[in-house]
C-alpha cells in the first residue's frame, strides 16, 4: 500500500484525537489507538521535525529491564519483551514487517556497598515474585560468568539474562508509523504553537501554519518539550531536557563474550553494542538544557568514562571512540518515572510524558495505555493509574530506586 505524501496541511478542521509530536510515543498512541477496533474517530499526529534528527527517538540506546524497585515499572517491561518477541503477530502477521531482535544479555547491576546490596535483594525478590529471571551473584559467582570483570570492591551483583538487554526500537517506530498512517492516521509535519481552553477542556490547537484545529482530545507526547505543550493549555508538568551522552567504541582486544548492560558504581554503563562497545553517563553537573542544546562534551570521555570503563574491564585500556552523540532526556523532576493520563481539571488533555530514559522499553505499554483511556475512559490490560498526574498535583513523588 502507498502511503500518502506527508504535507504541512491538515485536510480537516477537526479531528478526534491530535497527537502533538510523532516520534516513538506518539507514533506508538497513534498505531494503537487506529489498532483498536472499538475506536473509529480521526487522528491527527502533528510533528514539527518529520527528519526527527533531534529528538529523543534518534539519540536512544534502546534498551530494556525488568530490574525495577516497583511493580508497575517491572510489569510495563515485561509486556515490552513480550511485544518485542511477537512484533510481526501485533502488526497483524504482514509478512512485510520483520522479526525484532531482542538481545538478551541482561543488565549487571554492580554494588559496591552493603546498603546498596540490600537494595538489590529487596529488588530481586520482588522482580522474582512477578517472573523475572533475576539472580543475584557473588563476586566468585561473576568471575566464573564474567572473568573479564576487575571486581575489587563489588559485593554482590545483580544479572537478568532473560528478556533484557537491547532491542531494535527503530524497528517498532518505523512500523508503528507506517501501519498508524495505513489505518488512516493523518501526520503532518507542522508545530502546535497554541491551544485555545475553555474551562475543563481544550477547544482547539492552532498550527505554525495559522491552521486551527478542533479537537475532541489531545495528547501531549511532546518529549523533552512536554513542558512548552502542556503550557499552551495553562497546565504544567515537570518535565525538562537534560543531557545523556553516549560513546561507541571498539577494542583491540575485544572480550570473548556479550557483555551484559554494566551499571558501574562510578555512575557510568557499558555494553555489547554489535561488534563495538557503548557506554554512556550523566554529566557531574545535571542541570536542565535549551531544547536545541546537543552540546557534546569530548572531555567527559578522557575524564570519566574511559577510566571507570578501564578500571572495571582492564581489557578495555586500549579502545577507540569510533561514534559519540548526545542526546535529551524527557527528565521528569518529580521522580523520573512516567506521566500518562489526563490532568484532572482538563479532561481532554492527557499526558504521556516524563520517561527519564526508559521511554523506548514503555512505549508499547503507554501506546496501549493512552489508546484504552480514549477509548474507554479507563486502563484495561494494565492498570497505570499509579503513573497519574494526580500525584504531581500532590507533590507525591512515585520512587523507583532502579534509575540509571
């Protein structure tokens, strides 16, 4: 089937739903919404960057755990695995949509302290009581796995080689987009600059363009920019654009197996990344940025990452950057945890915002989520009712003692 061209002009004044921003989470609200077959409204996704060069979709490192402190968190990565693994099933068996990979390498989480190794029993015992295949490991017990570990320090570490890892992310937005806009969906490349509200609902948007649109319910899956969306309606929510950066790179004397996804007590992560190795870290300082703001720091790498990657992995003394970019989480400063929902004085403004870095391996569970609150005024298949806005109103943090 050929798809439309994608133009800056909407072809109705008014549409059901207007998805504002198309990237990975809007997308994944678009092809699941136009999937169900109880809903059969109009959907708009208007995206202000169709080549989607600077968004928080081109700079992932698509990554997926089950290793949460929260039920929620650990259930919503659990489905991811499951839609990763049947994709092509989802997309409704299309012989055209590939199969996605999901490399299965585990995270290995490293405590260097016993408070910290408490945290990780805790943790473990919940993520085993919902399925997951955590274990915990000695340091004997990770040299004999993983000798190639300088494991000075570590008392214990946590490992789950089931269903974590990484996976082809792109692959889903790609597909997502596509299918989304063979069910009808209407994308534009185009940017919402206001919204018109009267009292409990907003009325309308109006476009870059001078386009106004009337809309029945919008979704705010702006990214990093959730914040500037939710203002034009006179709502806030506490998300901003920090800095993540990210290196590949090769090594002369590549380990003689994966490496699973690291979380070094020095506050950097390495992993197998194909034939290379990537590793990422916050900056010291992790102040919010410009939303046009990719400086790339090169000094981080002399400076923090390629020590602590050596100290930790000697056989890494001799690599190479080969690839670095910079990229913006959707920093939630509440708690780091998602948003999704509507706020509870504009009905027909719902958020899906605030992923802090774990928005890839929640995209399938919150395209799922927003499509059944549209449709059905409720969350059906798993309840994210603890992800409300309602707890920013009260100024209720939801913790998750699992971030990275």
């Amino acid at each position: 089937m050929k798809l439309p061209t994608i133009t800056t002009e909407p072809k109705r004044a008014a549409y059901d739903v207007v998805v504002v921003g198309g990237a990975m989470i809007g997308s994944s609200v678009a092809w699941f919404l136009s999937d169900n077959e109880d809903f059969d409204g109009t959907i708009l996704v208007v995206e202000r960057d169709p080549t989607y060069q600077w968004c928080s979709t081109a700079h992932t490192n698509s990554c997926m755990r089950q290793q949460f402190s929260n039920e929620i968190n650990i259930r919503i990565s659990q489905f991811a695995a499951e839609f990763v693994k049947n994709f092509r099933d989802y997309m409704g068996g299309d012989p055209d949509v590939p199969q996605v990979p999901l490399h299965s390498f585990g995270y290995m989480y490293l405590a260097d302290s016993e408070g910290f190794a408490d945290v990780l029993r805790q943790n473990q015992r919940l993520q085993a009581d919902l399925g997951a295949g955590t274990r915990l490991m000695a340091p004997d017990e990770i040299a004999e796995t993983y000798p190639f570990y300088n494991l000075d320090g570590i008392v214990l570490g946590s490992h789950n080689p089931v269903d974590e890892g990484y996976f082809e992310g792109s692959t889903l937005f790609d597909w997502w987009r596509r299918k989304a806009r063979q069910n009808g969906v209407e994308y534009i490349s185009n940017e919402v600059v206001a919204m018109a509200r009267s009292g409990d609902r907003v009325d309308s948007i109006a476009l870059k363009s001078g386009d106004v649109i009337s809309a029945g319910t919008v979704v705010n899956a702006s990214g990093p920019r959730a914040m500037l969306t939710a203002r034009m309606a006179d709502l806030d929510v506490p998300v901003e654009p920090r800095r993540r950066y990210t290196f590949i790179f090769d090594a002369e004397d590549p380990l003689d197996r994966e490496l699973p996804l690291t979380i070094d007590p020095s506050g950097i992560h390495v992993r197998t990344d194909g034939p290379y190795y990537l590793c990422g870290c916050p900056p010291d300082e992790d102040p919010a940025v410009d939303y046009d703001d990719f400086y790339l720091d090169h000094s981080i790498w002399e400076s923090k990452l390629w020590p602590a990657v050596a100290n930790r992995i000697p056989a890494f003394e001799a690599i190479k950057v080969v690839n670095s970019w910079v990229g913006h989480y959707a920093y939630n400063t509440l708690d780091q945890n998602a948003i999704i929902g509507p706020h509870p004085e504009v009905e027909n403004f719902i958020f899906v915002n605030g992923f802090s870095g774990h928005g890839f391996q929640q995209s399938p569970a919150m395209g799922r989520g927003v499509s059944e609150l549209i449709t059905y005024g409720e969350f059906r298949e798993l309840d994210l009712s603890l992800l409300g806005y309602e707890r920013v109103v009260r100024n209720e943090p939801f913790l998750e003692k699992a971030v990275i």
